[in-house]
C-alpha cells in the first residue's frame, strides 16, 4: 500500500450513531472492488467527497461496516445547476469470512478511495508443497 495514505484505526464504535443516521439520512452504496493477494484480501471502496475523519470502518459481529459521513445539510441545500451524482452517506456492510484475521485488519484513506486490507489467517494462506 502507499506509504501516503493515512492509516485509519479499526476499532469498535457505537452502532447507535451509524443506525441512527441510516435512519435518518439517505444512504448510498460505494462502488466496491476486491481481489486477492498471498497474504490478504483488498477491498476498496470508492467514497469520493468524504473527508478522513468522517469515515468509519469497523468489525462487528462477522461482519465489515464501511461508514462515510457527508455533510448531509449543506448537501442538499446547495443551488444545483446540474446534479447527477445520489446524495448520501456511504454505507457499505460486509461477511467476513474466518479465513480472515480480524486482529489484523487495516484501513487507509487517499483521494476519495478508503482501502482496507484483510489478512488471511496462516491456515488459509495459500502454500506450496514440494513434492520428494
């Protein structure tokens, strides 16, 4: 990964922020691309006009939550000429399978692109076997 991206902690936070403005606030899905390396699945997430201290990346439960927070009122009271683009928070919530170390998971955040990477566990790395 690029050595200039801010590194964004994954930790727990309180859900009841996040579901409140699910609630509340329109949401849109990010455009999503994950492939596989050796170690780690990589998953970006294309979350354009969010700035890095209103995204949130979490493990709960099994599961992956992308969250990306715009400034939902100054969105919507703007005086388009010509909108072509949803407006919303970023919402984006994934299965994590146990091939993946949660422990380990990182996330980082660079021109509109939130990248999280998801170690595999040493069982699941894939391994060559010499044969004698």
């Amino acid at each position: 990964m690029n050595e200039n991206k801010e590194i964004i902690s994954v930790e727990e936070t309180n859900n009841q922020s996040i579901d409140e403005l699910l609630r509340t606030e329109n949401y849109i899905t990010p455009l999503v691309d994950i492939f596989e390396m050796p170690d780690a699945f990589i998953l970006t997430a294309n979350m354009t006009g969010i700035s890095r201290k209103n995204i949130q990346v979490k493990v709960d439960n099994k599961s992956l939550v992308l969250f990306g927070k715009i400034d939902y009122t100054e969105a919507v009271n703007k005086k388009y000429i010509l909108n072509e683009n949803e407006i919303g928070n970023y919402y984006r919530q994934f299965n994590i399978s146990d091939a993946i170390d949660e422990t380990k998971i990182e996330a980082k955040y660079d021109n509109g692109q939130l990248v999280v990477s998801l170690p595999k566990h040493d069982k699941a790395k894939l391994r060559t076997i010499n044969i004698d």
